[in-house]
C-alpha cells in the first residue's frame, strides 16, 4: 500500500473513512505523533532525550552527553499518587423506577465489573499516557468470548493511534462529530474481530504493507523490537508467516435521523426499539410502552482498508466506545506535564555534558612545544602519553621548555544556570516535597503535611481524572443497563463491618418471580446519577486510620479487636481476623473502671445539685415565716436581697411586702451572740421544728 490518495477501486464507504482519516492527520495528528514520541524519550531517558543529530553531533566533536534525568522520578511522583488511591463507582436514583435498594445493587455490579477488568491497572496506564503523552484513551465494549451474555471489558488505547475531532474542543466525547482509531491487524486477527466475510475482503483488497510507523508519513510505535529491519520485512511479510498487515480504519461518528424508538408514557423515557432484543420489546409493550418514531443521536460505525469496507453498521451502544483522558485541557488544546519540562531538562543536560567536558580537558588539555625539542619521543607519542601520570620529557639544551596548555576555565554562572535548571523541572512537574524527600531531622508528620500542600500542585490533572472517571462510570451503567437484561448471578466477597472477616454473598440480578410477574432486582430500568468517590490505600492512611482507632479505645470507645487488627499493616492480618473469636471480646477492666467512675462523679454531682436546692428552698420558708409574723422585715429583707446581687425572676419586689393597714408585732428575738438563728442551723439540725428558727417562743 504505497499510495495515500483513495482510489477508484474502493468502495464509498471505504473512500469517506479514509478522507475523513488524512483530514485529521493534517489538521494535527501529524504535528501531535513527534511531539509525543519526544515527551515519552524524554520520560524514559537511558540516552533518549538527546535527539539523534545531536548525539551525532557530541560523537564528532568528541565530547560526552550525559543526562541526568529528573523527569521520571517527578512524574512517577504523581503517577503513585494515583495508584495508591482507588476508584469506588456508586450509584444514586434520580427518576423513573429507580430506588436506593437497585441503586446501591449497580454499584455492586459496576465495582464487580471494575474488578473482573482490572479497572485499576488500566486506569494507571491511561493517566499515565495522559501525564507523558497528553492524552490518555479507554475502551470500553461488550465481549462474548467468555460469556455468551456478554461481559463489560474496558481496555486502553495507544494514544498515537486514537484521532479525536479534529474540530470540537470538548472533553466530553458526546460532543465530538467522530474519533478514528487507526490499527495495523493481520488476516487472522481481521478473522477473529470482523468475522470470514471481513477477511476475505481485506485479503481480496491487497492492501497489506509493512507495520505501521515504518514506511507512511507517521512515527513507529512502541513495540518489543529495539529497531526496524525493512529488508527483513521485505523478506519475511507473507501471509504464511502472519507478519502481513493491513492498515485499519476504525471510526465511530454520530448520525442524528429519525428512528423508530420505545415511548413510556409514565416516565417519558425513549429507547431506540433497533438496540433492544425481541423478548425486551415484548416486554417493554406489556408494560404500556408505545412505538414512536423519534430524531435521535445514533453512533454509526465503520471499520474499513484503504480500499475494502469491513464493517458499516449502526454501533450497538449509545456513545463512543473511546473515554479519554487529558492532564491540562483547555477547549481542544491538550498538553502533559512533560511538555514544560523538556526545555529545563535540556538546558539541565547541556550544562552538566558541558562541565563535565571541561573537568575532562583539564587532565590533556594540551602542549605547546618547540619543533625538533622534544628527544624521548615523537610527536604522535607525546599526543598519546602527554596525560599519563609521571610522564617525562626531555628536551633539546638551549630550547624552549615544552608548555602545557592551560584549559578553560568553567564559565562563572554555570553551577547557578544547573540549580536553575533543576528547581525549574520542579516547579513545572511536582515538587520535591511531594517525593518524600527531606532530611534526617525532619518529622514523618512534617513531610507527610508538605506532601499533602504540594498535591495542590496536582489538582488540574487530578480532577480531570475524576471527570474521565465519571464519564467511564456513566458508560459502564449504560452497557449494564442494556445488556445485563437477563437472569445474572455474581459472588460478591465483601468484608464483615462488625468482624472484620470476610463474608460472601449471592447477589441476583433480573430474577423472574412468578408470584408478581415481575422481576427482582431489575436494574435495566430508572435512571441514576453517578458518585465516584476516592479510597486512598497508602501506608500513611492506614497508620492514620489505626492510630486514631487506638486513641478512641483509650478513650473508651468500644472498638473490637477485629477492626483494631483491620486497620493494622501486619502482613498476615487476614489468618489473625479467622483466628479471633466470632464474639465480641471482653472490653478492658480499667476502661471498665473508668466508665464506672464517671457515672459515679456524675451522681455525685447531681446529689449535690438537689441538696443546694433543698437548703434554698429550706431557707425560704423560715424567711416566709418570719416575713408572715413580721410584716415590716420585708422592705429591709428586699434591700439586702438586691445589695447582695440577688435576682428576682418575677416581678419585683424580690420580696413581697406586707399589705397596708396590718398591725405589726413585736416579738422577742434571739440576742444571744453565740447561738445566732440560721436557716443553715436548721437545715443542718433537720427539717423538723416546731417554731420558726429565727423566732423565740
């Protein structure tokens, strides 16, 4: 396939993929492939980031070039960030039948689903290729190699093989016109996707060429080979060998036509009737649905060869199989955390080649030597043996001794342009805080709080990594929806809260009940709303998580041994949890002790509370008294009562006065200066008297 222009011998379809393929090329994929292969050398390193004419150059003049290469360990940085915090994908009812109870079933299928793909490994790969290369690209689809149900598989693309839109400038793939996954796949490999018809066509086409990157206008792809032999190619590429390979144009696009489509009239919601099987029609009707022709939004796909159509149907699931990723994203321009730094690495590289020459000319900078002076040797051998240690020349009497040159001196400045260099690389990628890397003296809670305030440094990519997340999870509930429509069961091994044993459980799906006609856990129906939430799994969570479960068991909190050991990093934690007692453990003494002594100090405290009140109300009464025998005490008893502070929660007086028009008496009073009437003396005397205490019989 040496020609790059559609021919009169494909077919229309054929002819539109491939037009639609080289418009994207043009209008950026070409310029975008270099620039990608050139972040990822300068990720790797191992000789990489210099350029090839430049190490050309380095060899001629003789000179070395090192690298020392602080792009990967900042990236990596933020690369373990990701992996040592999982994804949890939870589901939320928001029309429709949906309900918490099928709602919080999802998200026990959607995180079944995440494990059986090994979600969290791909994930890593994604933001990975987002963080080095831009962009980063899931796929997710059904397969029925395993399953004749159908099994949720989500894979990762090559970043330089996926053509986004040229023209949109979304993150959100709905809002793209179409994206080309491009591919080089052999005879059998077409067999084994598209099916016998696919293969012949693409063998009848005779568009097989060499791998891709090789010959065409594009970069070679990363692959197990080291380097590319064209004339072991040449030799080798047959059909027999299965080294022949066609060049694949895989693109989805989205076509807005009128469709024939299912109406539920109670929750208004539309499902194209092409998408759903006979039996889920039937149904569908049963339950008051209505047939309506609608415009509706469809993916079409179209798989095909230079010249042969693979594939051209209407895709099977309601948005692109493609989910991407982008660490910076701004309306369509797309840029790594590699990208800033290549310039610093560069300067960071030359500066140290550069004085690492110079300290190396220092030992053999050089002679200047008369002609003919020299005696012990030739010229060619001074050349050779002018750097050796304890080197002896002898020279002619009377001439010029033989000089050595002296060799430059490093430029001032170049020690500050390498620390420029290098905290450069920094502030463009992560800080050094963020690697852990502090001294001796520092505290670990001191780094681990630096290494908290420099993942702000991270926020962009990582909440776009939340926004692809969401955007994966919202096209995994589409395809569970769709396609888990059948009678499923799925083991589910989940830990036991109150033990912290695992414990297994059976969970149906779809299950048909006779007795209502209807089905249990029905999750194709009601529409939800996606909660994706972080569960961090480093080391210093779960030391945190464990110290605070060890301080509020100190507090009293009544926490089981079985949590404690859960929290704990032992290796062997999960034979411990079996090994415990299924009952709860007895609790400490002295935390037992303790509890008891607080209730005791609270009693106590109570006690005391009703005993001032007795002794107030005690002394209220004799007050009353006195006041009822002796009317005109009660001005002066209210004077001391608000010279004292006292507080009348009535209307005042605090003490009410006697009535107008009432004869006082005189009575004796108690003059003896060493039994003075106390209402104190009588509380404490008891409360049973036969006379008022302050008064005398």
């Amino acid at each position: 396939m040496n020609s790059t222009s559609p021919t009169s011998l494909a077919d229309g379809a054929a002819r539109d993929n491939w037009a639609r393929y080289l418009y994207g090329k043009d209008r950026g994929h070409l310029e975008y492939l270099p620039h990608a292969s050139r972040c990822e050398d300068m990720y790797l390193g191992g000789g990489r980031q210099w350029s090839p004419t430049a190490k050309a150059q380095l060899a001629l003049e003789r000179r070395p070039g090192y690298e020392f290469n602080q792009i990967m360990p900042s990236v990596n940085s933020a690369i373990g960030y990701q992996i040592h915090n999982r994804m949890d994908i939870a589901f939320k009812p928001r029309g429709g039948d949906a309900d918490l109870f099928k709602a919080t079933i999802l998200s026990k299928v959607a995180m079944q689903v995440a494990d059986l793909c090994a979600l969290h490994w791909h994930e890593t790969q994604v933001f990975s290729d987002g963080l080095i290369q831009q962009r980063g690209y899931f796929d997710v689809r059904m397969s029925f190699d395993e399953n004749i149900k159908g099994e949720i598989v989500v894979g990762t693309l090559d970043p330089l093989d996926v053509i986004p839109d040229p023209d949109a400038k979304s993150y959100d793939p709905d809002k793209w016109s179409d994206v080309i996954i491009t591919r080089w796949l052999t005879l059998d490999e077409i067999e084994q996707i598209y099916g016998k018809v696919a293969r012949k066509r693409a063998e009848e086409s005779n568009d097989a060429g060499q791998d891709f990157g090789d010959l065409d206008d594009e970069v070679p792809r990363n692959k197990f080979a080291s380097r590319d032999e064209l004339g072991y190619f040449d030799a080798c590429a047959k059909k027999e060998d299965g080294l022949e390979r066609y060049r694949i144009i895989d693109r989805q696009r989205f076509v807005y036509e009128l469709t024939a489509c299912l109406v539920w009239p109670g929750t208004g919601d539309v499902q194209v009737e092409a998408d759903l099987a006979a039996d889920s029609i039937a149904d569908a009707l049963n339950q008051g649905a209505v047939r309506a022709k609608r415009m509706r939004k469809r993916v079409k796909w179209t798989v095909t060869t230079f010249t042969a159509t693979l594939h051209d149907t209407y895709s099977p699931y309601e948005h692109f199989t493609v989910v991407p990723y982008f660490a910076y994203f701004r309306r369509g321009k797309t840029v790594g955390m590699v990208d800033n730094a290549i310039g610093p690495q560069e300067v960071l590289n030359k500066a140290v080649s550069q004085t690492v020459h110079i300290v190396n000319s220092s030992a053999n900078s050089g002679w200047a030597v008369e002609e003919g002076s020299i005696t012990n040797m030739s010229m060619d051998e001074l050349e050779r043996v002018g750097a050796k240690t304890g080197l002896v020349l002898e020279y002619k009497k009377g001439s010029k001794p033989p000089q050595k040159i002296q060799p430059n001196q490093v430029p001032t400045g170049v020690d500050r342009l390498i620390d420029r260099a290098d905290k450069a690389l920094k502030d463009v990628t992560v800080p050094e805080a963020m690697r852990g890397v502090q001294g001796p003296e520092t505290s670990g809670i001191a780094i681990q709080a630096k290494q908290f305030a420099s993942q702000q440094q991270l926020s962009v990519p990582l909440d776009n990594l939340a926004y692809t997340r969401q955007l994966l999870a919202k096209r995994v509930l589409s395809l569970i929806q769709r396609y888990y429509d059948t009678h499923r069961i799925f083991r589910i091994t989940e830990t036991d809260p109150m033990t912290g044993k695992p414990k297994e459980e059976l969970l149906e799906i779809n299950k048909f009940d006779p007795a209502t006609g209807g089905y249990v856990n029905d999750v194709t129906i009601g529409t939800y709303d996606v909660v994706i939430t972080e569960q961090p799994m480093q080391v210093t969570f779960q030391n945190s998580q464990f110290q605070q479960a060890l301080e509020l068991r100190k507090a009293g909190v009544r926490i089981n041994d079985a949590t404690m050991v859960r929290y704990s990093n032992l290796s062997d934690k999960q034979e411990i949890l079996a090994s415990l007692p299924s009952d709860q453990p007895p609790v400490d003494p002295m935390v037992e002790a303790r509890v008891r002594l607080l209730d005791a100090q609270t009693r106590k405290a109570d006690v005391q509370a009703t005993d001032v009140q007795v002794k107030s109300q005690y002394s209220a009464i004799q007050t009353a008294q006195v006041i009822e025998q002796t009317p005109a005490t009660a001005a002066l008893a209210d004077g001391l009562l608000k010279s004292a502070g006292a507080v009348d929660h009535d209307k005042g007086p605090i003490v009410p006065q006697a009535p107008a028009g009432l004869p006082t008496v005189d009575l004796p009073h108690n003059t003896d200066p060493m039994n003075p009437a106390s209402p104190a003396l009588g509380a404490s005397e008891g409360i049973e008297t036969l006379a008022a205490d302050g008064l005398q019989p």
